[in-house]
C-alpha cells in the first residue's frame, strides 16, 4: 500500500508547504484564480497540490482534468484534489452522527430527516479545510493551494477553532462527571447517553481545528488571497471580508481584481462600463491598501484548460512569483476586551493634523490629506460609535463602545 502511494505522490519536503487560500464571493473566478496559480507554482519547479473545498466542485472543469477526493497527478509537478465532504464526515464525525441520529429518531424523527440533522451547517466544509492539516503533516508538496468555499462559509469556518479551545480547556475536562450524574435521568426518560467514542471522536476534531488554526496563522507560511469583479455590490462584500479576515488573524497577501475590461472598449455600448469600472478599480486600490491589488483582463473566451489558466496567470502575476508572500504584515487589527473593540490602522508617514474620522453606518471613513480609505466595519461594530481615537509612532487606534453607553463622541485626531 504505501509502495502505490509514494508512486502517485511526491516524496517528502523539509519544510512546511507555502498554503494560499483564495476566497471570494460565488462567481467571481477564484476556481480558474487558483488553478492558474497551481500550474504556475508547478512550471516553476514546485510540487504543488490543488484542491477545491467548494461543495459545488468546478476544478475538473477547469483543469480539464478527472479529480478525485485525493491528489491526482494533473500535470508535471502538480496534483488536484476535489475533497469530498460526506466522505470526511464519515472519517471524522461517524460516531457522533450513530448517537445524535438514534437521539433523534427516537423522538420520532425520521430516520433520513435525522442524519441530516446530525451535520451542523458548515460542517461539511470544515471537514473539507482539514485536509489542509493533512497536507501539512505530511509534508509531500512544496505548495497547497485551496480554492475554498464562497465567503460568508468560509468566514464562519474561521472562527471556530477559538471557540474549539474553549471547548477543550472548559467542557471536557467535565465530561464524564456531567455523563454520571446525567446516567440516572438518562434511564428514567430513556435517552441514549453518548458512549466514549463520541467524546474522543469530537475531542480529535477540536484537537485537529486548533492545529489548523495554527497553520492558517502562520504568516510566512499561510496567506488568503480575496478574488472578486469589479462590481460594486461585490466590492462591498470583499472589504467585509478582509476585515473580518484581519480581525481572525488571518493575512491577507493579495486582492485579485477579476475579469477587468480591457482598455481599448472607449466609447460604444462598453464605454460606460469601462468608465465605471475605473471607478471601482480606484475604490479597491484605496478600500485594501497596503495590499497589493493584482487585475485580469475580461478573456475573450472563457478560462479553462492549461493553455487559458497560463495566460491568466502570467497577467496576473507579471513579474511576480506566485507562491511569494506578496504582502507580510496585517492592513489592520481589531480586538475586542471587556467590552471595548479597538481597531488599529498603521498608517505611516502621515502627521496626526492630517487624519479625520467619521463613522456613517457600518463604514469607519479615515481621511488623510485629500485621500480617504473606507473600511467595511464588522456587524459586531455596526451598532457601536467610535468613543475615542489616538495617533502615535504611525498607529491609529479608534476605540469603540456600545451605543447604549453614555461616553461622549470621540475627539478628532
């Protein structure tokens, strides 16, 4: 058995593989974006891994190539993988779905209607996430790259290996005490108790996310890269993401700006679109600064196939290397304590006379000079206002309390 599995994969690297993750609202190219990336890390000489976490799989398609749940040589040096969710669930969460689906079905569910109930939403997707765990541990490729979930999935996904451990330094260590004393009940209503393999089997699963949750930390190893068009509406969603992103942790290395029209559309039917697209390419280099914001023309054929991922990668790159971490440090910051949210923006080389603030809804409207940077705030935000600000060595911190408190407005800085 492993005989055939060293055949099919490369052999072990010395170092943790270089994990890009692109995201994106549903439609946007991030499945063409992240193959077009792979099979440029692969010309360049690196083992590189593909997969797609998406439930709704389109990397076949794309690479032109038949995927399965595991690496599948899909040229030199590169691999796809389209992760199957119902088959991780059955690796990862079996025995928990026997105990709760029995739970149910008891109380009358039916027996289909059960399972389906036994997999919290977004469950299948983390599953999914996992196998970048797996590619880590084993160290076969010198790159993954993930083309995940739509967003809002995704972005919900990274939240739980905080609550994770939680779970594990505050709930368990009661586990068998709260099953003993439940026990006596447990006859008396006759509800099945879960056995020890439910427990351990949960346990893995938060033991796993938490090591995931590191790797996706990893800033010189791990980055997110946000693909999206140049449509207002989607630009919008983007920015709600990076801050969200920022606010897991996570960095954010690069904005791929998708399907750009090409400027020699001046004039004609296409004119007010080119026109109004500039508009939104100029709002998303100031709404994601500092990050480097990468731009592919509208092709004039659709993109698929290793000839077509070749020309989107080479204009979306340039003279870029595609697995580089593009950009290192977080665009901003925000914590959350007693209460308290605190947002910290860098901005360099800029006087504290020069900045203003205003809130409008959930937009915070930083202005330096004659330039101005919108930042979506999170929903947690929306109903706060901004109760004080600072300026000091090139970070702007804007602290934020609920709006029911009595504090007064914040100073200008």
């Amino acid at each position: 058995m492993r005989a055939k599995r060293l055949r099919r994969y490369p052999g072990p690297s010395m170092a943790a593989p270089r994990t890009i993750l692109y995201t994106g609202k549903g439609g946007v190219g991030k499945t063409s974006v992240a193959a077009a990336t792979a099979r440029m890390c692969a010309r360049r000489g690196l083992r590189t891994v593909v997969l797609s976490t998406d439930p709704a799989h389109s990397l076949s398609d794309s690479l032109e190539v038949a995927l399965g749940p595991e690496p599948t040589p899909a040229g030199e040096h590169l691999w796809g993988q389209e992760v199957r969710a119902q088959r991780e669930m059955e690796s990862n969460w079996a025995a928990v779905q026997e105990w709760l689906g029995k739970l149910l079905s008891d109380r009358g569910i039916e027996r289909v209607r059960a399972e389906e109930l036994t997999v919290p939403p977004g469950m299948d997707e983390l599953f999914s996430l996992l196998q970048i765990m797996r590619h880590h541990r084993a160290a076969e490729f010198d790159v993954v790259i993930v083309d995940c979930a739509p967003t809002g999935e995704t972005l919900r996904l990274l939240g739980f290996p905080d609550i994770a451990r939680w779970w594990l330094q505050r709930v368990f260590p009661w586990e068998r005490r709260l099953v003993g004393a439940a026990r006596p009940l447990a006859r008396t209503f006759d509800v099945p108790l879960p056995g020890p393999e439910v427990f351990k089997e949960v346990q893995r699963l938060v033991r796993n996310m938490i090591e995931m949750n590191a790797i996706l930390r990893n800033r010189e190893r791990c980055s997110i890269r946000l693909v999206l068009n140049p449509d207002r509406i989607v630009i919008k969603e983007a920015q709600r993401t990076f801050t969200y992103l920022n606010l897991y942790g996570y960095l954010t290395d690069a904005v791929i700006v998708n399907r750009v029209f090409p400027q020699d559309l001046e004039g004609g039917y296409f004119g007010a679109w080119l026109e109004r697209q500039r508009g939104h390419l100029e709002e998303v280099r100031e709404g994601f600064a500092p990050v480097p914001v990468l731009t592919s023309r509208f092709f004039e054929e659709e993109v698929m196939g290793a000839e077509m991922l070749d020309r989107l990668a080479v204009e979306l790159f340039a003279e870029r290397t595609p697995e580089g971490v593009l950009h290192s440090e977080l665009a901003q910051e925000l914590e959350v304590e007693q209460g308290v949210a605190t947002l910290r923006l860098p901005i360099p080389f800029t006087e504290k006379a020069e900045i203003d603030l205003k809130k409008v809804s959930d937009e915070l409207i930083v202005s330096v000079g004659g330039e101005k940077r919108t930042i979506i705030l999170p929903s947690a935000l929306a109903d706060r206002r901004p109760s004080g600000a600072s300026f000091e060595a090139g970070m702007l911190k804007v602290t934020f309390d609920d709006v029911r408190s009595a504090r007064p407005q914040p100073e200008r800085v």
